[in-house]
C-alpha cells in the first residue's frame, strides 16, 4: 500500500510520489470518462482526478458510485496543478470505498439557518464551517501557549455552584440532592482569586452558562471562557497582559491560519493591527464620545450593542472601555482610590461590531470593605465565606479578566452571528443537534 498521508503534509516534496488517502468525497463533478473528486481528509481538502483508463472496467465501476460524502480511500499519484502554482491534485489509481452516502440533504443552494442549525452535525463539513472550527482551534492552543510561557497554572473551577457570582438572573438552577439549589457557573473567576495564593497566577478553560434571555448576534446560552486571575498585578498591568495576549493570539492566527482566514474572505490587513498598544478610554470618555457621535447613552448607562460599535468605530483594533460606576459592574471590583462612585474595571471592546470580548477588573483585597459591597448587592453571605475569608490570610493586590473565547472567534473570522464559531450552539430556541 501506498503510505498513508494527511492532505495538509502534501507539498512540493510530495510531488511525483504515490500516497495514500482516507477521507470523503466533498464535491464531486463528472465528464465522461473522468471524476473530479474535491477530497476531505479533516486537514485539508485535495482534487482527484478519476481517469476510466486510469483505473479499468472493475475500478470504474466503483468510481462511478461516488456520491457526494461517500467515505472511501484512496491511491493517487501527486502532481501540481498545471495551472495553478503551490495546488496539488491526485490522479487516482486505485479507490475502495467505505460507505456509499445516502443522498445528502446539504445541497450546494442557499439553506437559511435555521435549516442549517437543524443540520449542524452535517453543516460541520462545510468548508467554512471547517476553517472557523480550525481557527478556534488555533486560538485555544495559542491562549495555552500565552500562558503558560508567562508561569500561568491551570486551575479548573468547579461547574456546579452554590450561588452566582455575576449577577443573579441569569442562572441554570438544578436539585442538587439534600442540599438544595445548584446552579451552573456563569465564571470560575472567585474559585481562581482562592487558588492565586497558592501558584500566583493563575487560568482556567471552560465552559459557562448565562440563562439571559438575549437572542442577539453575541450571545450564546453555554459558551466558553478563559478567566486568569494573577496575584500582585494591578489594573493597568492586567490591561497590559490583556493586550498582549489578545495580539499573540491574532498574530498566531495570522501566521498559521492564513489559508483558512482566506476561505472566509477575512480581511486580514485589519487583523495585522492588532498589536500592543490599544487604546484606554474611561468610561466617562467614553460616554461624552458616544454623545458626540449621536447616541442617547447617559452617564450609568451600560453599553448597548450599538453604543460598541459606534466607540470603535474610528478603531481597527480592540478598545478598552475602564473606570466603570460601580452600580452597574459587579460586587467584587475594587473602587478607584479617586473616585470611589468608579471601579478598577475594564471592557475591552473588539473592533468592527463584534463587542466586548474582556470583562476584567481588579478586584476589592480589603475585608471589611469587601463584605460591605457585598451586603449593598445583597450576596448570600453564608455561601462566600471563604471568599471572604481570602482577604483574611495573606490578601494581596490581585487583578483578573475572562475572555469569551467565541466572541473572539466571531471577530477573528469575521463570523456575521456568534452561532457559528462553537460546534454544537446553544441558543434559547435550539437544544439539537
Ligand atoms: O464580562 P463577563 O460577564 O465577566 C465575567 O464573568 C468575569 N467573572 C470574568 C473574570 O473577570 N474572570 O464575561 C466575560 C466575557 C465577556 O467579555 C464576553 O466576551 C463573554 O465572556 N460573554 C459571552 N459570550 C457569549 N455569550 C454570552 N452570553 C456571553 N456573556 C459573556
Ligand atoms: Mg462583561
């Protein structure tokens, strides 16, 4: 047998020789006495050309029952593509076929969405689909990289929780046994602020659930977050972190997803921008700019989706929005030593209508004033004890943010609605596939 090989390893290099591939028929188009095969191996997707004297009477037969996703393995001779320079084609001399696909509903018109919701384990093979899915992937692999060349540990949180940590309507509430509620996590961040102490800094990765009813472009139900939580950095030095992270990851996608950002039409000039520094508006900035440009926020509104768009609209990269009223941020931010009305918190808001994908802070050390920010928000006392209990033995200046990993999906591949950058989406209307 010829030896077997993955689509993406086939280069120059391979040219002349015989390999073997294993993968499904993506697209298939016939003339006679030739196949074109597109075929996908899950790295990559490659040409086959089906000759009838190529393969004889036996072999033919079988080729002519290809349809499109039949799954079958193939033997091809490499070649470049006569025209196009860097593009690889296998002329095809021998093909066993696995299964036979049934007639497939995906059809190369226009489905609308919910048509491809509906068909989401089969939308997954889509070629765009492909190329988000790939470049998430990318972006995971380069958060882990981030951190943990900066001496992150990673601490997983714990899922089902006793209370809520940013804001109580928007929580999944289940029996958990003789001990009452539980609810889903909405962020692992105060479970990372109690593991600081014990490794500096600190990360977690995975997925959060918001039980808001918004049924907008940005909002999934069950999405994922890394949060980091980091001892001994204040507020502008976890911007700085923030920053670098958010361009390490661009500039990683940038570098090793070039052709897939190319296959979603991705405008790549914009990304290459993304580099330290971004810009730092306060909120009270920020406000006065939105006004001037037309909007009818208000000092203490929060952020509507059109006022974040509008703030970066004379930016190709991310903003931060900081300094936000304390009555609209939650409990555990630290207050602005000018400003006590204002908390140490920042937004960072990407460019390009795609939103806020940061919410960080720095967050309250002080006991005493902590428990008393968290009586004003009426938090259940009996159940954060041991949060409070932190700024007890050896509290320290600490700061944390959680980045919402398809937001950033969305953004980096351009993805008009937040549906399509998770495999298997949650909305308020969709629980299948
Ligand atoms: O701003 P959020 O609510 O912040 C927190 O949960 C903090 N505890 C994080 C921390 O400091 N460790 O959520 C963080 C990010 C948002 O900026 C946004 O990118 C994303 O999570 N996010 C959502 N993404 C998709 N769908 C939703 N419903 C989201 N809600 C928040
Ligand atoms: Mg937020």
């Amino acid at each position: 047998m010829a030896s077997l090989t993955l689509i993406k390893k086939i280069q120059k290099e391979t040219v002349g020789q015989t390999v073997t591939l294993r993968g499904w028929a993506h697209n298939i188009r016939s003339s006679g006495s030739i196949i074109f095969i597109e075929i996908r191996d899950g790295s990559g997707f490659i040409q086959g050309i089906i000759e009838k004297k190529q393969l004889g009477k036996k072999g033919w037969a079988e080729a002519e029952k290809i349809t499109r996703e039949t799954s079958l393995e193939i033997e091809g001779l490499i070649q470049e593509h006569p025209r196009q320079k860097g593009v690889f084609e296998a002329q095809i001399k021998k093909i066993s076929l696995k299964q036979v696909a049934d007639e497939y509903p995906i059809g190369k018109k226009n489905h609308g969405p919910d048509f491809l919701l509906d068909h989401r384990h089969l939308w997954l093979r889509d070629q765009k689909q492909w190329a988000i899915q790939s470049i998430r992937q990318e972006i995971i692999k380069s958060t882990y990289q981030f951190l943990w060349q900066n001496d992150f540990t990673k601490i997983d949180s714990p899922i089902l929780t006793p209370t809520a940590c940013e804001g109580t309507t928007t929580l999944f509430e289940l029996e958990y046994f003789n001990l009452g509620k539980a609810y889903l996590s909405q962020s692992g961040q105060l479970y990372l602020e109690a593991a600081i102490a014990a490794h500096n800094k600190v990360f977690d990765f995975g997925p959060t659930f918001r039980a808001e009813k918004s049924k907008t472009r940005k909002h999934l139900i069950e999405f994922w977050m890394m949060d980091a939580e980091m001892a001994f950095v204040e507020h502008q030095e976890s911007m700085n972190i923030q920053e670098k992270l958010i361009s390490f990851i661009v500039q990683r996608v940038l570098k090793n997803k070039g052709p897939e950002l190319d296959l979603l039409a991705r405008n790549k000039e914009k990304l290459e921008k993304t580099k330290p520094p971004f810009s730092r508006l306060t909120y009270q900035e920020a406000i006065q700019k939105l006004q001037k440009m037309g909007s009818k926020i208000k000092f203490g509104d929060d952020f509507g989706a059109e006022d974040e768009t509008l703030i970066t609209a004379d930016s190709e990269i991310p903003v931060f929005i900081e300094k936000w009223p304390e009555k609209i941020k939650a409990f555990y931010m630290k207050s602005d030593p000018q400003n006590n009305k204002l908390v140490l918190g920042a937004d960072l808001i990407a460019p390009e209508g795609y939103g806020e994908i940061i919410g960080g802070s720095q967050r309250e050390d002080d006991y005493q004033i902590l428990k008393k920010k968290m009586k004003a928000a009426k938090i259940p006392l009996q159940y954060f004890q041991w949060y409070l209990d932190l700024r007890k033995y050896g509290s320290a200046p600490h700061s944390g943010f959680g980045y919402g990993l398809e937001r950033i999906v969305a953004w980096i591949c351009g993805c008009q609605h937040i549906r399509e950058t998770i495999p298997f989406p949650r909305l308020i209307n969709r629980l299948t596939p």
